[in-house]
C-alpha cells in the first residue's frame, strides 16, 4: 500500500527537558500537527495493518536557499523517526512490527515536498542473507581481537 503525503518533512528531535516540563522544538510541533490533519482529512483511505511489516520511506524535503550540500541536514534515522511515529495507531498498531525499513532522504526537484509511504505486509528478509551477515560480523570481531592480544 502505497501513501504520499504532500508536507515538508522535518527530523525527529530530542524531548527538551526544562523546570517547567518537557517539550520539543516548534518545527518537530508543526510537522506533527501538519500530519495529524492530513490524516484525518483522508483517515477512511488508511488500512491498519497488524503483524510484521517492510515499510519504505522517501522523504522529499524542500531545499534552503543558500546551501552548500547536496542533501537535507538532519540524520536519515530521525526522518523516518518523525514519520513512523506520526503514523502509529493508523497504517500499523506500533511501529515495534516494522522488521525492515528503507529510508532516503534528498531535496525535492519541483519544489513540491512529500513524504512517500510504502507498506508491505510479511517478512521481505530472507533468513539465510541475514544470516550471512551475522557470520560475517562475527568473523570481524574475532579476527580484530586476535591482532589486538598479538600487538600487545
């Protein structure tokens, strides 16, 4: 199930903590309230989806005026951070039933922002590359503990 939301992402910040309480930055605020009316403008058009779940999400973001590299600012992980969250109780129950996800983050080329949302319900991960890849990671870490006690 594919949803594209034409809003300007922001990353995901940190809970500020203050004598008063704790709050997030304005910008993470509006981004929040700018999704829950997109989706509760469209709310019949969303499938909840229960079980485990690869989500895919791109997000578009509009570029500064002035700036000297070719992506956003802000780490990928808390785009897609800002986006899950927003999306809980909606097109899944939590977002603990993503098993895989795929994140990208560029500017936009018309200088219409959107967020795009891909889920697909089931595993896509097949055991045996992940598998693959523990071995790996554990062949790594033994060899690097070898040459430190041989250097030593």
């Amino acid at each position: 199930m594919i949803h594209v939301f034409k809003i300007d992402a922001v990353p995901a910040s940190r809970p500020r903590v203050s004598k008063y309480g704790t709050y997030y930055l304005p910008t993470y605020r509006a981004f929040k309230k700018q999704m829950e009316e997109l989706i509760a403008k469209d709310r019949d058009q969303f499938i909840r989806h229960h079980g485990p779940l690869s989500v895919v999400v791109l997000c578009a973001v509009q570029k500064p005026k002035t700036t000297k590299r070719d992506y956003p600012v802000g780490d990928v992980d808390n785009y897609a951070k800002a986006v899950l969250d927003s999306l809980n109780g909606i097109l899944w129950d939590d977002d603990i039933q993503i098993t895989e996800l795929t994140v990208r983050k560029c500017y936009c080329a018309d200088d219409q922002p959107f967020i795009y949302v891909e889920v697909n319900d089931g595993i896509e991960v097949q055991s045996s590359l992940s598998a693959d890849v523990f071995k790996v990671r554990k062949q790594r870490t033994g060899s690097k503990r070898r040459q430190s006690r041989r250097v030593r």
